[in-house]
C-alpha cells in the first residue's frame, strides 16, 4: 500500500513539473511562441520600418490653370468693295508684314466710276468758279453761287470715295502675323463685308486663366510664370502676369489673370493647349519631407521618428508651403531624425523598429512640382531636388 501511495505522488510531481516547463515555453497571449531573442514573457515584436532624414531644398509656391494660348491680335480681314478676286498671293501659314497686299480685287470698273466721278468734279470746280466771278460783277444771285458750291463740294465727295474704293480693291495686311486662315479663292465674286482671311500675331501671345477667388490675394502684376504645352512634352516656356480681372465671376467663384508668355513665342502657337505655374513665393534652404511621412488621419501635420534605441516617437509638425509631394517644415524636425517614411501604419509611440534606409527611387518628393524654367535646377545638395538622401 505504501509503494502504491508513493508511485501516485511520483507520478503526480511529474506531471506538474512538465506543465511548469510547457507554460513556460508559452505567451501569455492565448499561446503563441514567443520569438527567439526577446528575453521576457511578452516582448513586443520588433517591426521592419524605412526611415529618411529631411533635407533642405529651395521651394517654390504656385497657382496652377490650364487654358489655351490666344494672339493678342486675332483678327478677321473683310473686303470694303465689291468687285471678283483676281490675285491671290498668299497662303493659311504664311508670315506677312504690315500693308502686304494679301489680295486684289478686279480694279476696272473701279477705275471707270473714279475717271466719271474726276471729270464731274471738275466740271462742278468750273462752274462754281465762274458763279463766284459773276456774283462780284452782280451778273448772278447768292442762290445760285450757293448750288454750284454745293454741287462741287458734292462731287468732291465722290470723287473720294471713288478713290478709296480703288485703294479697298488691294486688301492689305493691319499688321505683321500669320495667316491663320484663308476662305475666298481666286475667281470668287466678293460683296462687301466678306470675310476673306483670319490674321493673328503670333509674336504677342497670351494666355487667360480662371483661378480660385481664394488665391486672388496671393497673385500679383509681373509674378513669374512657368508654361508647359501637351504639343511640346519635356519643353518649358516663359510668361508673366500681365492682367488680373478686378471682378470675380460670381457663376463660378473664379477671377481671370491674363499671362503675357515671354519666352517660346517662335515655338508656341495659338490655340495650343497648355498648363500655367504663376509663381507665388520661393523659399530657399527650406528643411522638406516627403508628403507621404505623415501619418494618415490626424486632425494636424504628425510623423514618427525613430530615435538611436529603435525606438518610435511621435511628432507634430508646423508646415509651411508645399510643392508636388515635398513639405516645407517649419517647426518640429531637424536635418539629423530618422522619420518613417513606410511602415506607419504597423507602429505607434514606443514600439521597437529594425530601420532601413529608403531609397531615393522610393521615396522621391518629387521637387519641383511645375516645369522648371531651367532644366538644371538643383538643390543645395548637388541632387535634384525632392529625392530623399540617405542617412549617413
């Protein structure tokens, strides 16, 4: 009996040994095994994180519109006589200079009416002038010197006009720009007011834009702009504001800003359609993040640094202007934190983090968000600016 109680208590020990050592092997957290290396009960998993420092970089404000380029003249060539168009000496594309005849109209019957209208007039001149010599020997009345004035200054008249008409018959060119469009061909018989070609100056263009009345205040007279057209891909071109509309266009909320293009007048053309960058204001040196280091869904600007001890640690941010998906930071970071770029939503303060660096390919701020006006801008770095540098 004695050796049957001692082998039920042997057995029992056993039991209650090997439980000990099996909980032991076990979280506290419903049974998952713990990782190797975490030391106590319940260590909290080290969470793989890429990290970027911020940079300085010269950034730059704008107001973005989209529009078509429009010739400061444009304009529509009608015909002022009557008359069938016999030459024709030029072509939609060509490039004419101011008083270019453009084209002729038949002049014969012109010339008949003016050669009528000459001969009458001085016939009128004569008989007017012996009216006059008569009236001061008393051989006629006032009334009748009276009429043979009125019938000269009559034909005069005539006479003048028949002389414009013929000149009307050489239509001829009110400035220098292309003709943008030619709608009559030789032979055709012409009435007056008919529209013969469209002329535009294409060395004057602008652009009209409608813009947020919010940004009103913001835009000046003679602020840059940076121009880019869909036509000329990898090509940018110059303007400044040279018109800002005083009145807001209550229908959509938007106030109109004439850009003047400054630069690019040979290579861009009317009717093109383009996107216009009015430049704002530029700040130089400016500490910048990339957009996507903020923390999703917070009411202010806030990203997680993490410190020497792989630790997380939560910040918040005053910004300043953006370009593109850079941030200017104004308060909150330096040039040496580790901010997270990826990773953000797996960790929250405190967590313990294994950091890589992230590559400019994957993190790049995209700086600048418009075209440059020079193609080699760069920011202090020798880099352009917006890629993200890698920690040293």
């Amino acid at each position: 009996m004695t050796g049957f109680l001692g082998l039920i208590v042997l057995t029992v020990g056993c039991s209650s040994n090997a439980e000990g050592q099996s909980e032991g092997r076990r979280r506290p957290n419903g049974g998952q095994w713990a990782r190797q290396g975490l030391g106590n009960w319940g260590a909290e998993e080290v969470v793989p994180v890429e990290v970027a420092r911020p940079f300085r970089a010269d950034l730059e404000s704008f107001v973005f519109g989209n529009a078509n380029i429009e010739a400061l003249r444009d304009v529509e060539i009608i015909a002022r006589v009557n008359g069938q168009l016999e030459t024709l000496p030029v072509e939609e594309g060509d490039l004419v200079r101011q008083g270019q005849v453009l084209a002729e109209l038949e002049k014969s019957e012109l010339k008949l009416n003016l050669q009528e209208v000459s001969a009458r007039r001085e016939n009128n001149r004569s008989i007017y002038d012996r009216s006059r010599k008569m009236l001061e020997q008393e051989l006629t009345s006032q009334e009748l010197v009276d009429k043979s004035k009125y019938d000269f200054e009559t034909a005069q008249t005539q006479y003048e006009r028949a002389k414009l008409n013929l000149e009307y018959a050489a239509i001829t060119a009110p400035f220098t720009g292309i003709i943008t469009s030619r709608l009559v061909d030789r032979g055709d018989m012409i009435r007056v007011n008919t529209v013969l070609f469209k002329l535009a100056d294409t060395e004057k263009l602008l652009i009209r834009l409608f813009v947020p009345e919010k940004d009103m205040a913001r835009i000046q007279l003679a602020n840059k702009a940076r121009i880019e057209c869909e036509m000329l891909p990898g090509r940018m071109f110059s303007g400044l504001v040279d018109m800002i509309s005083p009145v807001v266009d209550a229908a959509t909320g938007t106030i109109k800003v004439t850009v003047r293009v400054t630069e690019g007048t040979g290579s861009l053309k009317p009717g093109m359609f383009c996107s216009v960058y009015i430049l704002i204001e530029t700040h130089q040196d400016a500490l910048v993040i990339s957009r996507r280091a903020l923390i999703p869904e917070t009411e202010v600007p806030e990203v997680f640094v993490v410190d020497d001890s792989a630790v997380v640690h939560r910040k918040r941010l005053t910004l300043g202007i953006s370009q593109g998906d850079t941030l200017e930071v104004l308060k909150g970071l330096s040039e040496s934190d580790q901010v997270v770029v990826i990773g953000q939503e797996n960790i929250h303060e405190g967590s313990r983090t294994r950091i890589s660096f992230a590559g400019a390919d994957s993190t790049a701020a995209e700086v600048p968000a418009a075209p440059q006006a020079q193609p080699d801008w760069k920011n202090k770095t020798g880099g352009k600016a917006g890629a993200w540098r890698k920690p040293q």
